[in-house]
C-alpha cells in the first residue's frame, strides 16, 4: 500500500485548487458551532444554578421576617 499526498506544499494544501476558502470557511463555521453546543449548557447551568440559589436565599429571608 503506497500512500502519496495530494498536494506539492502547504500552500497548495490550504488553497486546495481554489477551493480553500470555502473549504476552510466550512470548517471554521462547523467548530465554532460545535463549540457553541458543548459552552451553552454549561452557561445555563451556570445562570440556573445562580437563579435558585437567589431564590433561596430570598425565600430564606421571607420565612425569616415572619
């Protein structure tokens, strides 16, 4: 099995026959997604966990008062 690359140099591998911006462009718009799936939640979870522990708080002072 002889495996060859495709390409003479670097630039012509990120030009890509003048098909790399696009390809590239593609790439960057799929990671940037993919980190936006896996950082999201994590800042929900953030702001939730931040909402209900506020929550308890106040109701703690409520019940306090009384």
């Amino acid at each position: 099995m002889n495996i060859t690359f495709q390409f003479a140099d670097l630039q012509a591998f990120l030009w890509m026959n003048g098909h790399g911006p696009f390809v590239w462009a593609c790439y960057a718009v799929t990671f940037a997604g993919l980190g936006l799936l896996i950082v999201e939640p994590l800042v929900q979870r953030k702001r939730f966990v931040r909402q209900q522990r506020n929550l308890a708080r106040r109701a703690a002072q409520l019940s306090s008062e009384r």
